[in-house]
C-alpha cells in the first residue's frame, strides 16, 4: 500500500428486502385470510411481509380486476339514525347478514333476523 492510499471496505448487513411478488403469490397470500380463522396479521406475518402490503396488494389486485368484490354486501352509513329506505334490510332465510365497521369489527346476524335488532346490535358494536 502506497503513502496516502485508502483503503476502502464495505460491509454488507441484512439482506435485501425489496422483493418481487408476482399476482399470483399476492392472489394465494390473500387467500389464506380467513381460513381457519387467519386474521391479517396471522397471514402477514407467516409470510414476513407488514399488514399494510397485504391491504395495499387487495386495493392494487381490485384495481386490476383480479380481486372480485365480495357478492351481497352493502355497505351502510351508520351515522345516519334510519337506515334509508334503498338500504332497508331485507330479511332472508338463506345466508347471514355480514356488517363491516371502519373500525375493522364484523356483525353477523342469523338469517330472517329482525330488523329492529339488528339496529340495535350495531349501535351496541358502534358503542363498545
């Protein structure tokens, strides 16, 4: 080594964690959400990647056409002390109703379940 040479040394930590997910993984990833009862976290974590990719690839992939939009479900404004008469619920002896708050909780009610307690139930999960 000459006078007045330096030396020059570079340490590599980690690894790389950009990584390319193709629509196919992301579509399986999504998948599992809900099975056996994995919430968000469960399956964001077993895939090591944060909760916030697993919501950003479902807006990207519904973007694209390639996440479907659940069938039968209405979304209401709960703000409102009526529920307004386009969005009356119609009682059904088929399939439970599925009511998803902005605070991420779910109400399902039985099937043919009475209206007035249904109001009731999601003032109840708006209040708790």
């Amino acid at each position: 080594m000459r006078r007045g040479q330096i030396l020059r040394h570079e340490v590599i930590v980690g690894v790389e964690r950009r990584r390319f997910w193709p629509d196919e993984m992301k579509l399986s990833i999504l998948r599992e959400i809900g099975v056996g009862g994995a919430t968000v976290t469960d399956v964001a974590q077993r895939h090591d990647v944060t909760r916030q990719h697993i919501y950003q690839w479902r807006r990207q992939l519904k973007d694209k056409g390639l996440w479907p939009e659940p069938k039968g479900v209405a979304f209401l404004s709960l703000d409102a002390p009526e529920l307004p008469a386009t969005c009356k619920l119609e009682p059904t002896n088929s399939a439970p109703a599925e009511i998803g708050f902005a605070n991420g909780r779910t109400l399902r009610c039985p099937p043919g379940m009475d209206e007035a307690d249904i109001m009731r139930l999601i003032r109840l999960v708006e209040t708790a």
